[in-house]
C-alpha cells in the first residue's frame, strides 16, 4: 500500500527519516515495496539507501516523493518463517517516522522457530518485506496449513493470529496476543471469554460459527 509524503522538503525527510526503514516501490514489481534504510545524504544531497541485502543506492528527494513509503507503518500480525510476530508502538507520541525497531514491542508466537528475539526479529529482512507488503490469509487456508503441519502460525488480519499451540489439537486463535479461543473446523470457533470476544470476532470473520457457554 503506497502512502502519499508527508514531508515537503529534503531537510523535513532528513529530519523525520534518517535512521528509520521505509518501503521504497520495487521497479521489479515483486515485491510491490522493499524495505530501505535511510542512512543519510551524501554530498550531492542524494539520500543514500541500504537495501536488505547490504547493497546502496542514492536517490533523490523527488523519486523517493514518488516511490517511498511514508509515514509510521501499520503493525500488528506479520508471518515470519513458519511462525508470526505480533508487533505493536510502544508510544504514537513520537516525532520520528518511518519504522523504527526501537519504539516497537515484539511478540514472537513461536520462540522455538524464531529464537533470536522479537528485537532483533524487527530489522529481519522477511519481516520487514512483509510489514511493508502485508498479506492475509482466509480461515480456510490457515486452518489447512496449520493442520497439514506447513506452518505454526498464519496472520489472519493486523488483528487476529491463528497458531499452533502445545495442549491443543487444533488450532488456536489469538486477538493480538490474548488467546481467544480454538477452532474445530476452519469455519467454527470455541471461545474461552464470550464476553469479551464473541462480537469482535463475528463482525470481523463473515460466516464464521462463534460456540462459547
């Protein structure tokens, strides 16, 4: 999703930039955005970026108006390797922008898959390439790929995770990282609180069967 600039000159984007990763509109097209980090001007007041795989290029205040991404990035559930992360600002009062791995709390679902940390998992070139290119999955292929063993967890919206959980034979599903209930089937849950999820999740998930006591 491309977010329109919020800065109108080089020192703003200086100022409010420098040392933060944006998406920056992949000429390839696949992946619509790699992330970027801004590492500052250079002498010919092109802005120098360092891309995930270590290598930079510069590029001018106008091209990056045209194909960065701007503003704070919109977190919450992000799919890393078989696992997910739930990532959440500690502070909005803040006046730096961009995506910035020192304002976040990170929850790994599964520290066995991912043991480095949710710290360091914020500047993961896959997590990163994912926050800035979010994908979601249906009910359907979640529950599908967490029964058949191909993933622990799956990103259903910012919001809602489903994993894999030890005690549980299926699927669990967790509303950022409270545990709200189980699924049955891929269609149906068994809330623990009904009281505190049931509308949220039946507003959220169309068709879905909400059973609680």
């Amino acid at each position: 999703m491309h977010r329109p600039p919020d800065v109108e000159t080089h020192e703003d984007f200086q100022q409010y930039y420098r040392g933060a990763y944006i998406g920056y509109r992949n000429q390839k097209g696949d992946p619509p955005f790699l992330p970027m980090y801004v590492a500052g001007a250079d002498g010919r007041g092109m802005f120098v970026l360092n891309k995930p795989d270590g290598q930079q290029e510069a590029f001018t205040f106008d091209n990056i108006l045209v194909n960065g991404q701007f503003g704070t990035p919109q977190y919450g559930s992000v799919e890393v390797r078989q696992t997910a992360f739930y990532v959440a600002r500690r502070s909005s009062r803040t006046a730096h922008r961009g995506h910035r791995a020192e304002f976040l709390n990170a929850h790994v679902f599964h520290p066995d898959i991912y043991p480095m940390g949710g710290k360091r998992g914020l500047i993961d070139p896959e997590y990163l390439t994912n926050l800035f290119n979010p994908q979601y999955r249906g009910l359907d292929e979640a529950y599908a790929l967490l029964m058949k063993g191909e993933r622990r967890a799956c990103s259903l919206n910012r919001a809602f995770t489903m994993c894999l959980d030890e005690g549980y034979k299926v699927p669990t599903l967790y509303h950022k990282t409270q545990l709200v209930g189980y699924f049955p089937g891929p269609m149906q849950v068994d809330l623990e609180d009904p009281n505190a999820h049931r509308v949220l999740v039946m507003e959220t998930f169309s068709g879905i069967r909400v059973n609680y006591d």
